[in-house]
C-alpha cells in the first residue's frame, strides 16, 4: 500500500499535465492517416510479377475492347490495356483487376483474374458481363461497348455467336437450300 499510494499519485500528476481527450486523439489518427485515392506504395510490392504473355494471349489481348462500357443499372466498367504486354486491366466500382486474356473456342474472349482471383469478365459481340467465380454470379451485366452496340444494331441473330456451319436463323432463308 505505501508503493501504491506514491504511484497513483504520480499517474494522476502525469494525466493532469497532459490530458489527452478522445477528440484530441481521433484528430491525431486524422492527421495522419494518408489520403484518400492515393496509391500505397507498400501495396505496389505485393502485386504478382507477371510472365511474359504467349502468341495466343496476345492474340486474345488484340481482340480484346478496350475502352468504356455501359452496363445494365447506370453502372460503368472499363478496360485498359496494362503496361504488361497480352494484359488488360479491368475497372470496375472504383477496383482495379488485372486480367489475363484467353480466347474461348465459341468466339468470346474470356478475361481471367491474375494470381486465381475469382473475377471474370466475358465479352460476346453483343455484351460483356463481370461475374464472381467465387461466389458464381454475375457482378454485371449488359455491360456495352460501343463496338458491341453497333453489331447489336446491325446483327439480325443479336447473339453473335454462329460459328461458320452453324444454323442461320436470319429471316433471309432459302427454302430450296439444304442450310439456312
């Protein structure tokens, strides 16, 4: 009790000279947290190196839309060419994904997240959509790139996706053809 006494007092002493207030130490955690928007330089270290791509990633890359899309809900994404060679960088509700081109064998060009991320974007002639591998389903849809929207008005299938020997279902069949 006789070495309490003396240290209590002490810490009250200590509390007076410099008393801090809760209004005072959230001020302090403001001033110095970094601002909004601004890279992390500590987050640039942890992102994965990237290989070289191949001659079928660059071929998918090249057919890749870039650029801005409309989608479904007045929302936008868009895709930009990374400063990786054969790589896209996806930007979606203020996020950022790298993605690796792949071309798909029904004609679309599928976008897959670098380092298995779920994140998957997939452009058809007529739309793109964002989906969640993880979770599977689509983060959006409708998603339509100027490129897209002129094709969607002048395709009569508005799918996009007749392969050459599929079926034509255009209006403009002949009869006496074996295929239409």
């Amino acid at each position: 009790m006789k070495v309490a006494y003396p240290m209590a007092l002490l810490c009250a002493t200590l509390a007076l000279v410099n008393p801090a207030t809760a209004q005072d130490k959230q001020a302090v955690k403001v001033a110095t947290a970094k601002p909004a928007n601004q890279p992390n330089p500590a987050m640039a270290n942890q992102l994965p190196s990237l290989p070289a791509a191949e001659a079928e990633q660059q071929l998918a890359a090249s057919l890749a839309l870039v650029g801005p899309y409309d989608c479904e809900f007045k929302q936008t994404l868009s895709v930009s060419k990374h400063p990786v060679d054969g790589y896209m960088v996806v930007t979606f509700s203020s996020k950022a994904y790298t993605m690796k081109p792949v071309r798909s064998s029904t004609g679309a060009v599928r976008m897959e997240e670098v380092g298995n991320g779920p994140m998957l974007l997939v452009q058809i002639p007529t739309k793109s959509m964002l989906m969640d591998t993880a979770r599977g389903r689509r983060i959006v849809d409708a998603c339509v790139h100027e490129t897209q929207a002129k094709e969607a008005a002048t395709d009569s299938n508005a799918l996009g996706m007749n392969l050459p020997g599929q079926v034509n279902t255009s209006s403009s069949c002949n009869a006496g053809t074996a295929r239409c």
